[in-house]
C-alpha cells in the first residue's frame, strides 16, 4: 500500500506552498505488526521505503517581495536576500487550503498514474482549516470515492484510507510526516 503525506503552509493568510508526496512504505497489503511491515518494505532496514513522487501547486497569484519590503517599510533585501524570496504567493478569493490540496493529489495521481485504491494512508500537515469543522483529509476523501452508479452493488471507491489532518503552525506537515512513518 502507498501512503501519502500533503504539506500546506499558510502564513500570514499567504499561501507559501503546498507540497505533496506519495511515499512507499510497505510492498503490498496491511502489515499485522511493525514487523511484518518492516519485512514487507524490504527487510529490518525497510530497503524499499522512500519517496516515490511529488507534487508541488503554488497558487498563480503572488506579490513582487521587493514591492513588499517597500509597502512594509522595511530594509531593502530583507525579503529577498534575509529570506531569499523573489515573490510569495497567496490565495485569491476562490481558493482556500482544500482547494489547493485537492490541486495537489489530482495532479499526483494523473502524474504518476497513481489509482485510489493503492493508497492505504492520507496524512495531512497544514497550519490552517477553512473553518475548523471540517479536516482537509475528509474534503480530500472525495478524490478516492470513485464512479458510483445508482443502483450498483458496486463500486469503484476506496474508502478504507487511514491517516487524519495535522493543524499546527510550523510542525504540522512534520507531524504529518512523522505520522506516515510511524
């Protein structure tokens, strides 16, 4: 089974990046323990673990961070050469962290080929829920539900993903990660 970890960054309500990878951390089929994970993945030393891709989406509308330090009154190259920014991109009116999150796993999966039913885990890292009611992982789910025909016994979905949505400034998608790893 392949897990995935998503990794969004708000802050300051600008969008720094949202970056999404799609790890491999078992061969096939749940492990019955950490053992048989471990052997699953190629051995104790888990020899087949690691990143097998990434999808990065930044949204399309950003500011100059040159104009910024001079809007902001601060010394010049303090963004551009403190931070080593040239622009900082954040959300318009019709984007939010769900937005962008579901950007980036429809991009990873078409990608890379990635089918629905090959990920067994979906771990969220951001700072920020749109309104704190809903996780992002729930809102992504509706990537893994699949064709469902009225009627039908049937259906293309996946909806056994484990995982859930971290929230916490800065270590959120460490969290995350840490998470998938576990």
């Amino acid at each position: 089974m392949l897990e995935v970890v998503v990794i969004g960054g708000v802050g300051l309500l600008f969008m720094l990046t949202q970056l999404l990878m799609l790890l491999k951390l078992r061969a096939e089929g749940p492990a019955s323990s950490k053992k048989d994970a471990a052997a699953a993945a190629g051995g104790e030393g888990g020899k087949n673990a690691g990143i097998l891709a990434m999808e990065v989406y930044f949204p399309s509308t950003f500011v100059s961070q040159a104009d910024l330090e001079a809007a902001n009154g601060v010394a010049t190259g303090k963004y551009t050469l403190g931070l080593g920014q040239q622009a900082m991109a954040f959300t318009g009116d019709a984007e939010d962290v769900n937005s962008l999150a579901l950007s980036a796993v429809q991009a990873l999966f078409e990608k890379y080929g990635v089918s629905p039913h090959e990920i067994g885990r979906l771990e969220v890292g951001t700072e920020t829920l749109v309104d704190k009611s809903k996780s992002t992982k729930t809102v992504l789910m509706q990537l893994f539900q699949g064709d469902r025909k009225e009627g039908s016994s049937s259906s293309s979905s996946n909806c056994d993903v484990e995982g859930a949505t971290v929230v916490n400034a800065c270590y959120g998608g460490t969290a995350a990660l840490l998470n998938a790893l576990a």
